[in-house]
C-alpha cells in the first residue's frame, strides 16, 4: 500500500532530495515535512527548484509562516536548492 511505501521509504533512506513533479511527489514532501514537523523523521529533505518550480509552494510556505500556520522551525529540515551541483554539495 502506499502508507507501507511511504514508512519504508522514510525508514531507508539517507535525505530526501524533490525534484520537480506532480501529485505523488508533492504528497512524498508534505508526508516528510509532516513527520518531520511531529518529530518523527529527522532527515535532510532537499527541495530541488529547478527554473523556479517550487516558488509558488514556497511562497504558499511563507504565508503559512505569515498567518502563524507554520513556526520557522518546522521549515529547518528543508533545504532549497536550484541546481543539481548545489543538492549534491
């Protein structure tokens, strides 16, 4: 199932890198930033913003930031990156 998928996903890997992508990626991002958000998952999550894609979910972050939907430390797990050189380093 997808929950069994999403568990053993978080329980095997190392960061978690989103590239750009539909749906089921942005379900993965949310589910990680979720667990992380409860302390249930302390890994890196790399949001890797090629041309710009996740700008408008990022401005959506910072208006949950805005209206105290969000605490800035539930945003410390994700890291924005704009290209592949600076997700690797």
């Amino acid at each position: 199932t997808l929950n069994n998928r999403l568990i053993e996903f978080r329980e095997t890997c190392k960061a978690v890198i989103v590239m750009p992508g539909g749906f089921g990626t942005l379900h993965e991002l949310l589910d990680s930033l979720v667990y992380a958000q409860f302390g249930k998952f302390s890994k890196q999550i790399i949001l890797l913003n090629i041309d710009n894609f996740w700008d408008p979910l990022l401005l959506q972050f910072k208006k949950m930031l805005d209206c105290k939907m969000l605490h800035e430390k539930d945003l410390l797990c994700l890291r924005v990156v704009n290209s592949l050189d600076e997700c690797v380093k």
